[in-house]
C-alpha cells in the first residue's frame, strides 16, 4: 500500500495527475479496504499541494470551467446509469479514452479550449463517479498546457472534486473513522511521493508532460477494464 500511494503522489506531483489512475485500479484488485475513501482522503492534500506549489500558473478560467463540467457530469451520471448498466459505461469510457490515447498519437491535437475542458469535466464527472477514475479526460483535453499551469490547474479542479466526494461519501456512511486512520497511516508516503515529484519535475523542467499523461490516461482505461474482468 505504501509503495502505491508513493509512486502515485509522486506521478501526480510530476504530470498534474496520476495518484487515482494509478492507485484505482491496483487497490481495487489487492487493497479493496483503500476504495474509495482512504484514496480520495489523501488525493484531497495532495491536489491542494500541487495547485499551491506552483499557484501562480492556476489557469482560473480553465479551472473553473472544469469544475463547472464535472459537477454537470457528477449530477449526469444517475441519468446514465438508468440507461445504461455500470459495467457497461465503464467499458465505454475506457474504450474511447484508449482510443483518444491512439489517435492523439497518431497526431490528433486537442487544444485546452473552454469546450474542450469543460467536455472533459462532464466526461470525468460521469466517470469518475461510476469508475472512481476520472482524471483521463482532463489528460486527453490539457496534454498541450505548459508543464506547470497544467499541474497547477488541475490541482485547483482535483482539489475541490476531492473535497466533495468526501463529503458526499460522509454523507452516505462511507467515510468513516476507520478510513481517515488508515489515509493518515499512509499520509507519509504520500507527502514523500509528493516531496521526490519536486526533484523529478525539475529534472524533467525541459521536457513536455504529454508523453506521461497519455501514458497515465491508458493505464487508468485499461485499469477499469481489468476491474470489471476481474471484479473483487
């Protein structure tokens, strides 16, 4: 569990996201106690850390936009489940992201526009509340931002999406004592993720992150497929 949260904050730090992609699926396959509430409880500081780090590059209009798209996409995704079924969707999403993953590849180039980002917010709103992974749109839409307004702004989004899912899994008798001890357990090793991503993002100032995100948004896709192939 350790080893997990430690790659995932530090991934997370470096390319603006990653900790739930990369923790998701893992701890849904061999550490169930972790989904979704222990994850989210440190994917919260941890979001609130990359957007403060760099919070001159918080691109407000892009963040805002984002949040607003997956609060639509959140509130969206009980009409979706009433036509279709949860695996089924979640089949869909990882189908299209993988294929966004090819196409952009291939030369598909998707500007950060407002559209753009706000799709990508009701896309991840959608599935992330029926898959708990809802970071590969956002990597799909904001490959091309500068390295550190997109960790800055999807920190701002990440935070605040964080923050509500806590309260609603409260809400609902999912977020209880027992998670928040076991997310405080691991908080160590996500502040130490966290700390070594400051190192690494420096060695790699140069170089673009979209490489990492498109490589993240594949595996969070083939993560939810390997999930509902093999559910716990």
């Amino acid at each position: 569990m350790a080893l997990m949260v430690f790659v995932g904050a530090c991934l997370q730090g470096v390319g603006g996201l990653g900790f739930a992609m990369f923790c998701a699926p893992l701890a849904a396959l061999w550490f169930p106690e972790l989904v979704p509430g222990p994850l989210i409880a440190l994917a919260c500081p941890l979001s609130l850390m990359a957007a403060l780090r760099e919070a001159g590059a918080i691109d407000w209009r892009a963040a805002g936009t984002g949040l607003a798209g997956r609060v639509v996409g959140t509130a969206g995704a009980a009409l979706c489940l009433a036509l279709l079924s949860a695996d089924t969707l979640s089949l869909l999403f990882a189908l299209l992201i993988l294929a966004a993953v090819a196409l952009s590849l291939r030369g598909w180039r998707v500007a950060a526009s407002p559209r753009n980002v706000a799709i990508a917010g009701v896309a991840s709103g959608v599935m992330g509340t029926i898959t708990s992974a809802g970071a590969p749109p956002f990597a799909i839409a904001m490959q091309h931002l500068r390295a550190d307004r997109l960790r800055a702004t999807l920190g701002c989004i990440f935070f605040a999406g964080s923050a509500v899912s806590m309260a609603t899994l409260a809400l609902v008798g999912r977020m209880g004592l027992r998670e928040l001890l076991l997310a405080l357990l691991l908080a160590p090793w996500m502040l130490g993720g966290f700390a070594a991503s400051g190192r690494l993002g420096q060695l790699l100032h140069h170089r673009s992150p979209r490489p990492l995100l498109l490589g993240l948004a594949a595996f969070g896709a083939l993560g939810i497929l390997v999930q509902r192939a093999f559910p716990h």
